[in-house]
C-alpha cells in the first residue's frame, strides 16, 4: 500500500474508501486523511518569508489546527496543511453570524525561546463570547493546547528575534451544518491558523488622525459589542472606507444611545491621558475588552502611573494631553488628531504612550522581566540573526 500513496489526491480517496465502511464520524476520518498527509510528507510546506520584508499581512505557513465538537466534549484535535474550511452552504456562521475569533502573538525572544503573550486572557475572552452565542465552551486547557500546537507545527515561520515580528494567531470558533431555521448548530469547529507578521511600527511610533463616525454606530446598548463576534466588524468595512477616503486611518465610535460618550475605534480600545499623567480608559457594556488593554493598565500602575477605568464624554477628549488607540496588533498606537464635524482635538505629545509602548514590547521580546506574568513559554529556537547591512 505504501507505493499508492503517492499524491494527495489520491491518499484521500483511499482513506475515504478504507473508512466508509465503519463508524467514523466525518471528523474522525479528517483526523486519519490530515495525520496521514503530515506523516506521509505529501504537503509542500511554504517557503520562508523575507523577514525584513514582513507586514502585517497574511503569509502562508505549514499547518492549521483544527477540533470539532463532538456533542458533548471536544476531540483530539487535527493538524493539517490544508487551510481550507469546507461547511454546509446552511451554516448558521453563514446566515445567522454564529462565530467568534481571536487574535494574538508569540515571539521569539532574545534567550531563544518562543513565548505566547496573554494567551490566559484570550482564552477566557472567548469563553464569555461562546455562552454569549450558545456555543460550546473552549476550555482554557484547551485553548493552550491548540495554542502550543500550531506554534511548534509552525515554528520555522516565527520571525527570529532582532526582526521585530512576531507570530499572529488567529483562533476562530463558528458553528456550521445544515440548518435552515435559528437554532444550535449540527457542529462546531475550534480553529487555529498562524502567520508570520513584522514589526508594525519600523524606526519608531508613528501618530495617525482618527475620525468620529456619526452616520453609523458600532454596537447596540445591552447587544453584543463586549464579545469577539464577527458580525461586530462587517458593519465597520464601510465607515472605514469612507473614513480613509477622507485621509483617516481609523474611525472612533460613541456611545449608541446618546452619542455623547467614547466607546472605541475600529478594532481597538480608546486610551487618553490627563494632564496630570493619569492613563484613562472609556467602560461601557458595549466596548470589546481588548487583551492588550489589561497589559497596557497593568503595566501603567506597575509604573507607578495612576489608572482610571470610567465612562468618558467626547467632551473631556479636549482636555486629554494624549491619546492612543490599544490592540494586539500594534500594542498602541498614537493618536495626534481626533476630527468630530467641523471640530478637531489635537494631541502633540506621547511621551506616556511611548514609555508603556516600550515597557511592553521589551517583555514581549524577552529583554525585560515578566514582571505581570503575561508571558509563557512554549518551546524554543535557534538564533538567526538579522544580516548587517
């Protein structure tokens, strides 16, 4: 038999034709095709990005994870090269927006060890948005685990240290199957796909000009603006548009009921800070609680810097002397404008910004202490260092 598994193709139709006769279920014989395909080395693994080149894009890499609900426990999980998802054309994550994601990093750091960043709060993030959407819950453990395993299957794509990348993760939860009125799902899939990404930032902070979107609102009071869905950001694409457009980068939202407190940007929290150096962040129901914003707070007070969780008016937005926007994908982002109509609150200085952005990143890296333990250790990596110019 071994010299019929010659191509992929053809390893899958035998696969299918030794298990169609017993009682696999379909994720079951998923797990015999993705596991033989691995061992068989019958996938071509992408080649290695140019790591001085990396964005903040998509980039291919060697396998995805994958674990199906099996009605009342998660399986074993499989890892496959194939990143493709294949679901019933009546999936309720189709029609009726029954999905949720993640997203966040690991690093290779400057002891040579590859470390996940804030996994702990992503994975119970996800948590409160699957008993949001009645879905099945994913277990902290088993967060961590399909964390662990599309690091390692994926490692030769993490960006070595002294590049400034990391390694995005996408975590995704979506119920699917035929199912035609509102309802559960016939099935669910936990998923897990990796790519390489740069350093967002090359040759330090860059502020942008954000916009007040006030023909659209992001969420709904008492709605699901606090969970991770994917129907939270369909709405945005065109604000966001129309915002660039007109030469922002990035949309801010107010409050649905009265338009008169901040809320959040696009895909980030809202951070301001006083003229007396006190670090400020919006709350409200609706807000997404960003990971990355519970690290940048507890690191502004691990500073000795006063933090105040409270509701913000749009108003108070002309007395802040900075302003950032916070997130997995860049940390923070300065803020040097915001535009509400004809109004325009401007914001010259980031210095508070920097110092968090710096205290951050450095943890991130391996060059400074955990002192938060928001850091974990996953596996390690030989050193490549970056080519001298």
């Amino acid at each position: 038999d071994d010299e019929a598994w010659t191509s992929a193709p053809l390893m899958a139709a035998i696969v299918i034709r030794r298990l169609a006769g017993t009682a696999r279920s379909a994720g079951q014989i998923r797990q015999v095709y993705a596991g033989t395909l691995l061992r068989r080395g019958l996938s071509t693994a992408p080649p290695l990005p140019d790591w001085e080149k990396l964005g903040f894009a998509a980039t291919p890499t060697r396998a995805m994870i994958r674990y199906d609900w099996e009605g009342k426990s998660w399986n074993s999980g499989t890892s496959s090269p194939n990143f493709n998802v294949t679901i019933h054309g009546l999936s309720n994550v189709l029609h009726y927006g029954q999905g949720l994601f993640e997203g966040l990093k690991a690093f290779h750091c400057k002891d040579g060890k590859v470390r996940v960043f804030n996994s702990k709060a992503n994975a119970a993030r996800l948590q409160r948005g699957a008993q949001r959407l009645a879905m099945p819950v994913v277990p902290p453990e088993l967060f961590d685990e399909a964390v662990d395993r599309v690091i390692r299957d994926n490692v030769d794509y993490i960006p070595p240290y002294g590049y400034g990348g990391a390694m995005y993760l996408r975590p995704f939860l979506f119920g699917h199957g035929e199912k035609l009125g509102l309802g559960a799902a016939p099935h669910y899939s936990f998923c897990i796909i990796a790519s390489p990404v740069g350093a967002y930032y090359k040759g330090g902070l860059q502020p942008i000009d954000a916009l007040v979107i006030e023909e659209f609102d992001r969420a709904a009071p008492r709605g699901v603006g606090g969970i991770k869905c994917a129907g939270n950001y369909a709405p945005d694409v065109l604000p966001s548009i129309m915002a660039k457009e007109r030469g922002f980068p990035v949309c801010l939202y107010l409050d649905a009921a009265t338009q008169t407190y901040i809320e959040e940007f696009s895909t980030s929290n809202f951070i301001g800070v006083t003229q007396d150096g006190t670090v400020v962040t919006p709350t409200s129901p609706s807000i997404l609680p960003s990971c990355t914003k519970g690290v940048v707070l507890a690191t502004a007070r691990d500073l000795g810097l006063k933090v105040e969780e409270r509701p913000i008016t749009m108003a108070e937005a002309a007395t802040f002397k900075e302003v950032a926007a916070c997130g997995t994908a860049v940390v923070l982002t300065p803020v040097q404008s915001i535009t509400k109509g004809d109004t325009v609150y401007k914001y010259s200085t980031f210095d508070t910004i920097a110092k968090l952005y710096e205290s951050i990143t450095s943890v991130q890296a391996g060059e400074a202490e955990d002192r938060l333990g928001v850091t974990r250790v996953v596996c390690e990596k030989p050193h490549q260092p970056p080519k001298k110019k």
